[in-house]
C-alpha cells in the first residue's frame, strides 16, 4: 500500500509534476484549495458578485459548478446563475441540457438558458450546413462555434446582470491556447487570454477561468471521485486539426518532463501585461452593436 502524503489512508492518485500521492479524499481537497488559490492570485472575484457560471454539461463545466458552489458556501452576498447556451447540435445539444438541469436543480441554482437559434436565428447544425455548400472550407465547426459561443454568452449574460462570466478552461486547454496563438503568431488573441476580470467595454462582461491552473486529468478524475453525472460524449464536430496535434505534442512533452504545462502558464501571466490591448481599441460592431477589436465582429463577419 502507498501511504497518502497528507493522511494515513490509501493513495489513489499521483500528481507527476509535484511528487504528491494523494487519496481520494486528499486529492479532491487538493483540486478545491488550488481553484480557490487561483480565483484570490487573480483576483477573479468580489465578496458580492453575481457570478454567471457557462456551463456546458461537459466534465469541466460541471466540476467548476460544484467546486464554485462550494466556495460560494463562505460568501453569502455573492450568487451562483447558471448560463447554458444551446449551440443546435442535433443530439448531442438535448443530451446537454439534461444535464445542466440536473445539476441546476440539484444544488439548486438559477439556470439561464439561450440558444444560436434565439440570438443568430440559426441553429450551428444550419450554420455548418450553409458554410459546406459555400465551400468555405477555411473554418472548422470549432471556429464559428468558438466566435458564436463567445457572443452568445456575453448577450445572455448582460440580460442577467452578472459582474462575470465563469468558464471552465483547464490547464490544458489554457496551454493549448497561447501555444496555437503563439505558433500562428496572432498577438491580438494571445493578448485576450490574460486571466484579468477588469471590464474594458460596459458591454463586455468579464470572464474568469478559475479552473485555469488544474490539469484536464485531474478535472476528469475530480468528475470521477465525486461522481458528478455529465456528457462524456464528444461533440459530434470533429475538433480543429492544428489544437490536436498541439494537444498530443504538450501531453508528450509533459510526460517527459513533468510541470511543463504549469512553465508554460507561468511565463505567460509574466508577459501577458505587457501585451494587453488598450481599453480604446474597443469598439462596437456597426451590425450588432456589440463590443469588437473590429468594425464589424467575427461573428457577424462569419454570419454574412
Ligand atoms: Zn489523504
Ligand atoms: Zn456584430
């Protein structure tokens, strides 16, 4: 038997990057303590926030949900709303929202719902289906639902009044980001990714990533211990080839070398100050009026 490091039960988990073998019970403490050191290094709340929590229904979003609720237990002014966007993915969209009810009625938090249909009058299934017959083979499915979702949420989340919108990026995924934005050389959008909850536009609502320094394993086996019911199946749409390949080659690297993927965060929150897009080259889209580096947004661009 290998002794946890913090008890004297059974370890069940072993954190590469740290040396740390951990039971089960240990292990999910460790997840929440190191979300709560996030959200107070980054200062990603106030005592009194309304915070907008996106959820999915996939494992992340469901792991931040239940791990916000918790912390939210010490802060009574602030409050939990869930915001679920239906993307239209035909089954997979229904299965979706089955869950986040669940979980909405379980823990008994406010859920907002809003949808591509509502907002764009057009479901990513009719989307995708007029993007092929146009040929237009430059954007995968991720890329218009990257910029539909990202409009989607700010409009549901303005209507419910929130002071931020939280979403579930893991470690992974966060690395993934500034590598691919790093490789394709696009300054504007590495910059986005600072992990700041200022409101640069009042039409813009901040958005918080208290997830952003926990491993995708560790948020699957957290899902898993605690055994929080979500949808493990994949969005039918296959996943943006070049995340992939980054995805595989940072997994290769961090088995090797354990800790690569905190290195790799750590250097970016250093520079990421220095790259932040001023406040003024902020303005609104002259189709939708909503906030954009453009004169016209990427979603009304991809739309036309
Ligand atoms: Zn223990
Ligand atoms: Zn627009």
């Amino acid at each position: 038997m290998i002794q946890c490091k913090k008890c004297t039960k059974n370890a069940v988990v072993f954190l590469p990057y740290s040396g740390e073998k951990l039971c089960r019970k240990c292990f999910l403490t460790s997840v929440e303590k190191r979300v709560q050191k996030a959200i107070s290094h980054y200062k990603m709340l106030d005592r009194s926030d309304r915070i907008g929590v996106a959820v999915s229904g996939g494992k992340d979003s469901v792991v931040l949900l239940h791990i916000l609720n918790k912390i939210e237990r010490n802060f009574p002014e602030s409050k939990l709303l869930i915001i679920y966007v239906d993307e239209g993915i035909s089954q997979y969209s229904n299965n979706n929202l089955k869950v986040v009810k669940k979980h909405s009625w379980d823990l008994d938090i406010p859920l907002i719902q809003s949808s591509y249909k509502k907002i764009y009058g057009k479901t990513l299934d009719d989307i995708i289906k007029i993007a092929e017959k146009e040929e237009d083979k430059r954007l995968g499915a991720c890329s218009y639902c990257g910029v539909l979702r990202r409009k989607a949420l700010n409009r549901a989340a303005l209507e419910a009044n929130v002071d931020c919108i939280a979403t579930a990026h893991n470690l992974d995924d966060e690395t993934q980001t500034i590598l691919l934005n790093f490789l394709r050389g696009d300054l504007n959008r590495l910059a986005r990714n600072s992990p700041t909850n200022k409101r640069v536009h009042p039409k813009l609502v901040p958005r918080i990533k208290p997830l952003r320094t926990i491993p995708e394993k560790e948020t699957t086996l957290y899902a898993f211990y605690r055994n929080l019911k979500h949808n493990s199946k994949p969005c039918p749409y296959a996943p943006e080839a070049y995340r992939d390949d980054i995805r595989s080659f940072l997994n290769q690297i961090e088995s090797k070398r354990p800790g690569t993927k905190y290195n790799i965060l750590r250097l970016y929150d250093k520079i990421s100050p220095q790259i932040t897009i001023s406040q003024n080259s902020i303005q609104e889209c002259s189709i939708c009026g909503e906030p954009s580096v453009e004169k016209i947004c990427k979603a009304c661009q991809l739309l036309s």
